[in-house]
C-alpha cells in the first residue's frame, strides 16, 4: 500500500471514529479518545490482515513443498518446480514464490531470493526449506529425499501443535470467559433498570472511568491468553 492511501485512510478513519466517540460519550473526552482509535485503526487492520495472510501461506506451505519434491522426482529443475507451484497453488503461496521466480530469472542468486522471501512471509517452517535446499545443493544430496523427510517433519510439528493447543485451551476460554461477564452483567442490570449506568455517562470522570476498565479487561483477556500460548 502506497504511503499516500495509508495517510488518507488514518485521516478518514480518525475523523469517523472522532465523530463517532463524540456522539456516544457526548464530550470532547469522546472526541480524544474517537480520534486516537481512529487513528491506530489502520495500522491495526493491517497487521491482522498480515497475520491472516501469514497463517494462510502457513497452511500451503507442506502442500507445495510436495509438489516441489514430486516435480524433482519427475526430473525437473528447481527452478521448473517452482513454476510448477506459481501455475498449480491458490496465493499465497503462489503470488510468494512467483516474486522467488521472477527473482531467478532475472539473475538473483537463489540464496538471496530465499532470504528475501523469508523477510517477506517470516515463517520457522522456511528456515528449515532453505536450509534443506541449500545444503542438498552444495553438497550434491538427493534434494527430492531431503525434502520428502522435511515434510514428515513439518507434519510432526503439526501436530505437536494441535496437541498443545487442545492442552492449553482453557486458558483461552478463560480469556473468553472474562471478556463476556461485564456484558452479561452490564445487559441484566440494565434489564432490572435501564437508567442504572446514566451516572457514568453523564460525568466526565465516570466516562473515563469506563474507558480505564475497558483497557484493563482488554489487557487482562490479551494476558491470560499468552499466557496460555507455548512456541515450539
């Protein structure tokens, strides 16, 4: 994205969001805090749609390493395989190695295109493909065999972390948990009587008061939940 359409997005988001914080908390404590989510909005999206991307290429990667070693069997150059992943895998995997390609073709060392692809996409699982590689290269392995245990590996890996990630699942739901109780609270108070919060609303310190325990409950959830995180 160009730096022109992140500048008029940040404006345009910091403007509805502004408006928007000045209309529900009906001061310029709203309009402060409006302007300062509007703000950060952008940056945020980007990097959730980063992450989303990352996780995705990250579901691709055994299947094209597949096929890279199935095109090396069948006596094709790596540089033919590859190919053969931009032309037959979805993006992004496909859009990620065809700048892999282009890079090879036009004289890019294939170390360097490897490393310039990591920068891009960084991801454990390709430190492990490049080192796979180039070692097969420099020292004449059977790359094919190489890479066929690689995928073994990457499987094992797998499901190593759906293990811990079913271990570890109630630190997550407690993280949910915790986020939901004040809504359920705040909606059977207001049930019982809908003017119980107007207090809050209506003062300066109680809106800030409001904003303070949001932060807090989000920092909370966003603890507990790395908490319950284990790297492999």
């Amino acid at each position: 994205m160009k730096l022109n359409d992140v500048v008029r997005q940040a404006v345009l988001f910091t403007i509805i969001f502004a408006a928007a914080g000045y209309v529900v908390f009906n001061g310029p404590a709203g309009l402060v805090i409006g302007a300062v989510a509007g703000l950060l909005f952008p940056a945020i999206k980007r990097r959730l749609d980063k992450a989303a991307r990352l996780r995705k290429f990250h579901a691709q990667l055994i299947d094209g390493i597949a096929l890279l070693t199935s095109c090396l069997k069948a006596g094709l150059s790596f540089t033919q395989a590859i190919e053969v992943l931009v032309q037959e895998m979805p993006d992004p995997i496909a859009e990620e190695f065809g700048v892999v390609l282009k890079s090879l073709r036009i004289g890019v060392p294939l170390n360097e295109a490897l490393e310039q692809l990591y920068r891009r996409v960084p991801c454990e699982e390709l430190t492990l493909l490049f080192s796979s590689i180039l070692v097969a290269r420099e020292t004449g392995g059977d790359l094919p065999y190489v890479l066929s245990r690689l995928i073994d590996t990457l499987r094992d890996r797998n499901r190593l972390k759906e293990n811990i990630s079913t271990y570890t699942i109630q630190g997550r739901i407690q993280g949910v948990i915790m986020g939901g109780i004040p809504l359920v609270f705040c909606y059977v108070v207001l049930q019982q009587d809908k003017h119980h919060f107007d207090i809050m609303f209506q003062s300066e310190v109680g809106r800030l008061l409001i904003v303070v325990a949001f932060v807090l409950q989000i920092a909370a959830i966003f603890f507990i939940i790395k908490c319950s995180e284990v790297k492999i």
